[in-house]
C-alpha cells in the first residue's frame, strides 16, 4: 500500500512535539501508518472510535482535563462531525486540533470518495474553521505547531488537510 | 420515578465528581439543586455527554466522572456506548433517564418507548456493568456503589416523562466552561 511512512513519521513525531497526548481516530487508508503509531507509542492515547463526532466530545473532555489532544479522520469524518463541532466545539470555545486526509481531490481513484472533496473546503469556509494544508514534508512540523497554536490561543477548531502529495506515493 | 428525585438522592454524592449532564431538563434539574464548579451541563450537542465523560475519564484516571445522560440523547450516539465498553475506564459511571420521551424539544416519543432496550444494548456493546432501576432507592444505591467500584457501569434509569417549566439558567454556558475546567486545573494544583 503506497501510503507514505515517512510523511507519516513526519506527522506523528510533530504532533509528539506539540505534546498531543490523545489521539482520537477512525481507520482511513492514508491514516494506517499514524493510527498504529499512535497505538504503539506509550506517551499516546489512541481512542478509536464508532463515527468521528465522538472525537468532538472526547477532545472538548481532554481540553477541559489539560490534555492536548488531535483528530485524525477523513473528510468524511469531518462531515460527520459538523453538528457536533458547531453545537459544542464553536458553541463552548473548545479548540479542536482536526488532522483530515483530503480525498476526493486531484488523482483520486476512488469514485466513492469524489463527492466529498468537492465540498471539503467550502464547508470549512462556511464554517469559519481556520485551515492549511499538509502538502510537503519540510514544511509539515511548523503547519502542526501553528494549528494547534491558533487552536489555543484562539479555543476553536482549525483543520490541516492532508493531501495527496504528501500521504500518497505512487 | 421522578429525575428531579433521582438527582436529589445522588447530589451528595456528585460533590466530589466531575459531572457532565446533557441538555435541557436534565442540566435545568441539577442546576436547580445547586450548581457546583465541578458540574458541566453540554446544552446542546445531542449524544456527546457520554464521549466527552469518556475524554475526561481517560485524561484523569483518579477523577470520578458521572456522565447524566438521557434515552434521546444516547439514541443519537449509540456507537458511543462501543467505544467506552472498548477502553472502559473504571472511573467512568454513566447514568442514563430513560423517559422515553424528547421531552425537551416537545415530549415525542423516543424509540425505548416501542420496546428498544438500551440495558440490553449496553450490555450486547461490552459494558462490563449494567443495570435498570425503578425506584429512587434503587437508584441511589446503583449510582453509590458504582462510584464505589472500579467497573465502568451504565445506570439505566426509568423515569416519568416530566421535567421543569424552563431550560433556561442564569449560567452562561461559556462562564460554566470555564469554570469547569478552571475547577480541574485546581485539582490538579492541590
């Protein structure tokens, strides 16, 4: 599977460096790599969970507990969790660390997962959710750190977009 | 079985908790007892009371977390029962009123009021420590050794489809926020 280990490396050793201590995810192709990272690292939590939008309440309970925390999902993830990011992390001011692979995009193979990257961008715009892309891996660990520093400093969500250029090599 | 009566025979209990309720009668309930910096009411959100006692439970391992939840809101959110069966923390109890009802949007029925049995469902989901109760008593004692133990249990509660006038407090829902988690930071200072 051409998913990238090394961006992958890259990724997970940045989100260690921003002191991530939770991880909450559902298995998506471009996340293996970071999913079982997560699970064998002992200074990581790795929730897995049932749909995404759990990950909103699970992340507001380790902001509140002084956890840092991030959300790998895909960009369907992210539309599954939109009632919850407005209704709890805009409504209550909690920030959200949203790590989501972008599909559907340029080179996309898969015809099920096209209509999602149409949408992905303008729905983040719609919502007002600061965001950036992951799309070099020199450039990888400074987009992580100032995510999650706007996430704090502001108590919002923001999401990076892990792109194809990235995660994928073929 | 009222609710109000329920939280009335836990309230001394949850003085030392970190307490997550769901929306409407149920937050407006508690709050009427008394509110305490170490209770967060999720006013909207519907579902993710249960994750969010879930997060704070996995963060804080020596806190005892009660998550208030209700028939409606863990209907939205079943899968949530799977993902705290998965981890189970044994700090972790989680109350559900079951009314049968959505009683603070309009009293329509939910679907437990047509035979779905949210014991049975947490149990089948992995839940180490179920169980239902009718009578306040009962209930007080499930919830004392619940705390008591170190099994993640689900309370689930028969209550009467009846709550407050009115929803809303004086309590802003950010000010509650902040005090919450101003409220663990200070925990973590003692």
């Amino acid at each position: 599977m051409p998913v990238s280990l090394s961006s992958s490396k890259v990724i997970f050793n940045a989100l260690k460096q921003c002191d991530i201590r939770l991880l909450s995810a559902l298995p998506e192709t471009w996340l293996v790599h970071l999913l079982r990272m997560a699970d064998e690292d002992p200074d990581v939590t790795l929730v897995r969970l049932a749909k995404e939008e759990e990950g909103v309440g699970i992340s507001a309970g380790a902001h509140f507990a002084g956890v840092k925390s991030g959300m790998l999902m895909q960009n369907h993830g992210f539309l599954a969790s939109i009632n919850g990011i407005v209704s709890f992390a805009h409504l209550y001011k909690i920030p959200l660390l949203m790590l989501i692979s972008y599909r559907g995009t340029f080179g996309e193979r898969d015809p099920w997962q096209t209509q999602g990257g149409n949408v992905t961008e303008a729905l983040l715009r719609g919502m007002s959710i600061p965001y950036s892309f992951l799309d070099g891996i020199d450039t990888v660990e400074k987009r992580i750190r100032q995510a999650q520093t706007l996430a704090e400093s502001s108590l919002q969500p923001v999401a990076l977009l892990l792109t194809r250029d990235l995660m994928w090599e073929e | 079985m009222l609710r109000l009566d329920c939280l009335r025979a836990i309230y001394p209990e949850l003085e030392h908790c970190l307490v997550v309720t769901i929306m409407g009668a149920t937050a407006a309930e508690l709050h009427s007892l008394g509110h305490r910096p170490n209770f967060f009411y999720l006013q909207h959100a519907m579902g993710l009371a249960s994750s969010t006692g879930l997060g704070l439970s996995l963060c804080l391992p020596d806190q005892k977390v009660v998550v208030l939840d209700g028939d409606g809101s863990l209907l939205m959110n079943l899968g949530s029962l799977s993902t705290m069966a998965r981890y189970r923390p044994k700090n972790l109890v989680h109350v559900v009123f079951d009314n049968e009802s959505l009683l603070s949007v309009g009293g329509f029925p939910t679907a437990t009021s047509t035979g779905t049995d949210l014991e049975g469902i947490a149990r089948a989901a992995g839940i180490p420590a179920v169980l239902t109760v009718r009578v306040v008593e009962d209930f007080r004692t499930a919830v004392k050794r619940a705390l008591e133990g170190t099994q993640l249990t689900t309370i689930i509660a028969k209550v009467e489809a009846k709550g407050p006038a009115g929803y809303v407090t004086d309590l802003s829902l950010i000010e509650n926020r902040f005090q919450f988690r101003r409220y663990i930071q200070s925990l973590k200072e003692q």
